[in-house]
C-alpha cells in the first residue's frame, strides 16, 4: 500500500481536457532518444532535481504486500514489450513488473525518501552480487550453510540460508560496501541522514529474515505476506515470474540498475513536479510511459481529496493506446472492493491492469467521481 501526504495540497491545474492532453503526448519523434546507459553523475541529478520534500506513511513498506501481483504479467507483456519506460511505486515489486515489459528507462515515484534510499540500497546489492545466491546472502546478512549454485532453485537458496541465524560481522562488512560503492565510487551526496536510514532498512532484512513483512518482522501476527512468500507467488499458469525467480531474470535487472537506468524519486502522485519531471525527460527524449504501476495510491488520494491534482500530474505523461496503469486492488472477503485501504488481514489485493486512453475518456465525461469509479473496465 501507498499513500499520498496527509496535507491537502492546492490542485496544480484543472483535469478538465485530460483526454485531449493524454492522447496528445505521444512521441514526438519517430525514434526515441533515450540513452543506454547514464552516467553517475546523470542519474543523482535527476534524483536530487526531481524529488520532492520527504513525505510519511503509516508504515515502512519494506516488501510488497501484493500477493496477485504476477497475476498481470502475461498480459502486461502482449503488445508492450519491449517498453520505452516504465513509472511505479513501492519497493521491490517494481522489479518483477520491469521483467515481461523490458524497458529502456525506469522510474520508481515514492513520497518516502526510505523508499529512494531502500531502492538505492538494492542497487547497491545488484551491483555488489554476481548472481541471485549472493544477493539474497548480503541482503539478509546470513552465510548459507550450503554453497547455492547460481543455477539452483530459489526454494533451494532459501533453505541454504533459513537455517542461519543473522551474521553481525557480515552485515557490517556489507553495510560497509554499500556506503563505500553509493558515497565513493559512484559519488551520490548521501546526507547523514540518508545514511542512517539506510543502515536501519539493512538492519530491518537482517532482523527480519525471509519472514519480513511490508511493516516489518512479525508485525500484526504474521498475517501479511513474508518476502519469501512474495518472491514465490505464480502467475495464473502457476510459473513464477519474479526478478529472483531464476538467474535470467536476476541478471537483466543487475544490468540496468549497473547501467544507472533504474531512477527512484521521492514525489508525491498530487505533488507539484516529481511526476511531471519525470514526463518532461521522456517528452524530450521522444519516450512514452508504457506502464504505470499505481498499487493503491489512488484510495489515499481520493480520501485526501487530491486525486484531481495526481490526473492532472498523469496527463502531461507521454502515452499511447496500449499504456496501462497497474492497479492494486483492495478486495474484500465478500468480493468487493472498498474505498478503504485500512482493512482486515482478511482482505486481499487483486491486480488488474487498466488503459490509460480509456480512463482519461472516461475522466473527461465526468465518469470519474470517485475510488469505486476507477476500478471499473479492467482489462
């Protein structure tokens, strides 16, 4: 779940004519110009210049607490792939979502600066681990018993690694790494506080373990899914798709986040620039959001009364006919879904994915009133 801040904000512009604006802003060249690679210097200004104020939450969203996310991927891959770029929010989720979609750019969009600073810290660890063995040994600071081969079962790499308590030296080795590659070599101006908010989410996958919840280790009696429980959900055929679902996927996203193509900001959807920064470079490099994964955002707005600010924001995004937003939705055990993201363990999200074109038209005949609106013609 994500939120929006609490504050009401003045609304930028009025949503009015959003179809005409939306539809309006495909490429403007026939050919994008995006870049292979940016360089450290590159990415850290359009971190620093497009983030907004730090925003807060009423948790620390450490892990998706998504189980149907993989639900969408077929789907989200006919006609998408390969993307131009790519707009999503929350934590790791955002690397499964990148896999059937192959962007050239992504963009992660969080009003908490813990989400930049967690995203960096992933980065770090991609950069720092050749294969998926490595990865998840440095990220829950345990040295598996057992030497799990680059090729082997994620299962198999979980159960060299469960039966281990937490390494205090390990992890302080690894702390080390990460400040010394995201300070030194890359040269990223990370304030003090930056970098104690980074050791306490490392210390969080150490203290947590594969049972870390979205909220943190054994909060609200287990009930939300552990990151373990995440990285093994399936799609609808029952494959797992995830980004350490095999070593395949593991590597194509090492490779963007070594080639600086994986960008977080710290904006909120209502905010006056974050997104619209973000649209502005794509603009100008003749790009298009293919995708934009929106998980519950929308609820929160639409509670705080600033949802028309994020639809104005959302317009000046460049898109096409096939651009969709990924939704989380909140079900309910009965089936239905509610205009509340505060609900019971009960409840569970189900993914959808929803065209862009056709919400704007719908916004622009004034369908669009309200949470329960939007939730409607999923595809």
């Amino acid at each position: 779940m994500r939120a929006v801040h609490p504050i009401h904000r003045r609304l930028l512009l009025a949503a009015t004519g959003l179809v005409s604006l939306v539809l309006g802003l495909a490429p403007f060249r026939a050919a994008d110009t995006l870049p292979a690679r940016l360089t450290d210097g590159e990415f850290w200004k359009m971190v620093s210049d497009y983030s907004e104020p730090d925003g807060s939450f009423i948790s620390d969203n450490y892990v998706s607490n998504e189980r149907s996310y993989q639900q969408v991927l077929a789907s989200l891959a006919v006609g998408r792939n390969p993307a131009s770029s790519y707009i999503g929010v929350g934590p790791e989720q955002n690397f499964t979502y990148i896999l059937p979609l192959q962007p050239k750019i992504a963009f992660i969009v969080d009003i908490r600066r813990q989400n930049l600073i967690e995203h960096l810290m992933y980065k770090a660890l991609f950069e720092l681990s050749g294969n998926r063995a490595e990865f998840l040994s440095k990220l829950f600071s345990r040295k598996p018993a057992d030497s799990a081969g680059k090729n082997a079962t994620l299962n198999s790499m979980f159960d060299a690694l469960a039966s281990q308590p937490p390494d205090i030296p390990f992890y302080q080795l690894n702390l080390e790494a990460i400040q010394n590659l995201l300070i030194r070599t890359h040269g990223f101006q990370l304030s003090d506080s930056d970098q104690t908010g980074l050791a306490r989410i490392y210390q969080a996958f150490r203290d947590g373990g594969f049972d870390l919840t979205y909220n943190g280790a054994g909060r609200f009696g287990g009930g939300w899914p552990s990151f373990a429980e995440i990285m093994t959900q399936t799609d609808r055929e029952g494959v797992n798709r995830g980004f350490l679902a095999s070593e395949e996927n593991y590597q194509y996203v090492r490779e963007l986040q070594r080639k600086n193509l994986l960008i977080p900001v710290v904006g909120d959807f209502a905010g006056p620039h974050a997104l619209r920064d973000v649209g502005g470079y794509l603009r100008e490099h003749g790009a298009t959001v293919t995708a934009f994964y929106t998980s519950n955002v929308e609820q929160y707005l639409f509670i705080n009364g600033v949802w028309k600010g994020f639809y104005a924001n959302a317009a000046t995004l460049p898109v096409n006919s096939k651009s969709v937003f990924i939704r989380g939705l909140i079900r309910t055990p009965i089936g239905t879904y509610s205009e509340s993201p505060l609900l019971p363990l009960t409840s569970h999200y189900k993914t959808g994915l929803f065209s862009i074109a056709e919400f704007a038209e719908a916004f622009n005949s004034g369908l669009i009133l309200s949470y329960d609106d939007i939730v409607k013609n999923r595809q």
